[in-house]
C-alpha cells in the first residue's frame, strides 16, 4: 500500500497528470465506488483453480498473495486539472476493463 496519505483529488491537482496503478490507498477504492468479487468469482474460477494445480504439480508453491485484499475489484478512473471525475468504470469482474481508448481520449482531453 502507499504511504500517501492525501485524497485522490489531492495527489491529481499536485501534476498536470498523474497516471497510478495498483497498489492504491485502501480508501480509494470506497471513493471511486469498486467493490469487491465474491469468493467463488475469486478462487473458483477454472483459470486460478488450473494454476495453482499446474504449481503444485510442479513442485512449485503458490504465492497466495498473505496480507492483501484478493477480492477487491479495481478500475479505471480518470480526474481532470480540477479533481473532478471525468472518466469512471468501476470493475463489475476481474476481467473487467475500460476500453484503452475511452482512458486515453479522457485523459488527452482533460490534460
């Protein structure tokens, strides 16, 4: 988690843009409104379920991700020069993404 302790309106009026990724600071998320998956969308799925096999098949050992929020779901948020929301697409699934395009036209036109 980030040491920064500001709001997300905060950090973006700091620069002109500001691009973050995960990890966030954990009250960003309730301020952009992401949620969280349900355990079966999170560790039932074929593809998590077949890589763990996969791991331990080979000899391996799952890294199980100790101390952090599996469940909680990310997003896509984009604030103009003011703070205001210009673009937000809360992820419904992990899967879940903005399109690239959508992203790249609201930060172009709010920079």
């Amino acid at each position: 988690m980030s040491s920064d302790s500001t709001s997300p309106t905060e950090r973006v009026a700091r620069g002109k843009l500001l691009i973050t990724c995960a990890p966030c600071v954990r009250s960003d998320f309730g301020a952009f409104k992401m949620g969280r998956a349900s355990w079966s969308r999170t560790y039932l799925q074929p593809g998590v379920i077949g890589g763990y096999a996969r791991m331990l098949a080979k000899g391996e050992r799952p890294d199980l991700h100790l101390g952090q929020d599996r469940r909680q779901l990310g997003g896509d948020v984009v604030l103009g020069p003011d703070g205001e929301i210009v673009l937000s697409h809360p992820e419904r699934s992990p899967e879940d993404r903005a399109p690239v395009g959508s992203i790249i036209a609201a930060a172009l036109d709010e920079s």
